[in-house]
C-alpha cells in the first residue's frame, strides 16, 4: 500500500560523514529534517538531527569506528523514527559517474558493478557510497535506490576543456577532465535564476564551491565551459587536505 505522505530519503557520502535529508513527496518537495554522522573513524563522531519539529533536535556522540556501522547507526534511526514503509525513495550522491553515466540511475547490480570499476578514480569517496548503497539494499531490499552523480554538470564541456595534455591513447580509456561538486552547481544555477532572472543565469557566470574540498566552474548559458577539478577531485584549487 502506498504511504499516505509518501517520503523521499537523500544521502550524500564522504570520507568521513554521511549527510542525509528527508523530504515529503508531494506537488512540491518540502524538506522536514537534515542531519549526519561526522567524524567517521574517530573517538569523537556524533550524530546530529535538525528538523522542523523541535523534538526533532538531537546531538549526540555514535561509536562509528568506520561507515558500516555509521549506516547502520542510521537505518536504525530511520526505523525508529519514520518507519521504512514511508519512505519512497533513496537519492545518492555519487562522486564518479564515468563517461557513461550522467543521468540518474535506478541502482541495479549491474551499476554497482561499474561503479566498483571506477573506484580507483576517487579511492577516497566512491568505495564508501557504493557501500552505502549496499547497506541501504540489504536493509530495505524493495526500496528504489537512485544515484546522481557529481560529474553530471561537466558532462558536455567542450573537448578543449575535457582533453588532457597527454598522449591521445589515454584519453581513450577514460582519462580526461570530468568535473567535479556538479550537483552545488546544479543547485546554484538555480539559486540564482530564482533570485536574478533566466537572463543572469544565462550570462557568463563563474562559480566557486568552497568548503574542505573546493573548486571553480566557468558557465555560460546555463552549461558548464570549464572547471578547475580535472580526472580527480584532487586537482585544482588548494582545498583543505588537498
């Protein structure tokens, strides 16, 4: 039986956090609650909620050594306080999509299969979201699953900013420019067609993502031209470990 308020999960999976929002599925999503588990892999990790009920409100310290037992941590709660028959859906980030990906994808077996093959391209964050993906299929088997991908934004850069300075061979197994933070792009193109009109959104438009991981995007009608972030999210800008 359909759920009354029928409720869409989304996850966003990094080195050291799993960041989550619930939002109600209806003519439009309205956000009910946000949160995360920080610090992965040390003494002090905590698990914070912040929703619009004030009951809500919660932050407390987890023993979450690694990110199987931070999920788990959460598909606990999850249980516990939404019941998993509400849930509609899971939305994932996924850092790496590959030349293949840059739509969202229904996660299959088949996905995960190649996306463990595109792992090494990024050994910092995509073993984990794949993980998570898992986790969440074991739990809640019936439960779609749908993966959206950081690179997405960068997929159609002209083939000036997408190729490498380096032998042609390499660039035929993948090697290029894919971009990177696509997904804060994608929302900040949108921001700012809200707030200044479809004639800014397409002008010449620079975009700075910034935070511990950081980069820079060149738009220009709507569509991304070139970005600091190259083959990995490594390269570019200096960040905060990086």
């Amino acid at each position: 039986m359909k759920p009354a308020n029928p409720r869409v999960l989304t996850i966003n999976g990094g080195s050291s956090s799993i960041k989550f929002a619930l939002f109600e599925a209806g003519d439009s999503m309205r956000r009910v609650l946000e949160g995360g588990i920080e610090r992965i892999g040390l003494a002090d990790a905590s698990f914070e909620v912040k929703g619009m009920d004030q009951a809500d409100n919660f932050v407390r310290p987890v023993s979450a050594p690694d990110h199987t037992r931070a999920v788990g941590i959460l598909m606990d709660w999850i249980e516990q306080r939404i019941g998993h028959t509400a849930l509609s859906a899971v939305g994932h980030r996924v850092l790496q999509g590959g030349a293949k990906y840059y739509e969202p994808q229904r996660i299959t077996a088949q996905i995960v299969a190649e996306l463990r093959q595109l792992s090494p391209y990024d050994p910092d964050h995509m073993p984990e979201e794949i993980l998570l993906t898992e986790a969440f299929h074991r739990r809640f088997p019936d439960l779609p699953q749908i993966a959206c991908f950081d690179t997405a934004f960068h997929h159609d850069l002209p083939r000036v900013a997408q190729i490498l300075p380096i032998p042609r061979r390499f660039e035929a197994a993948g090697v290029r420019r894919y971009g990177f933070h696509g997904l804060s792009y994608q929302f900040l193109m949108g921001e700012l067609e809200r707030l200044d009109g479809m004639e800014a959104a397409q002008g010449r438009v620079i975009l700075a993502h910034l935070g511990n991981g950081a980069s820079l995007a060149a738009v220009l009608h709507g569509k991304s031209v070139d970005t600091s972030m190259s083959f990995t999210p490594t390269a570019g800008i200096p960040m905060s470990t990086r």
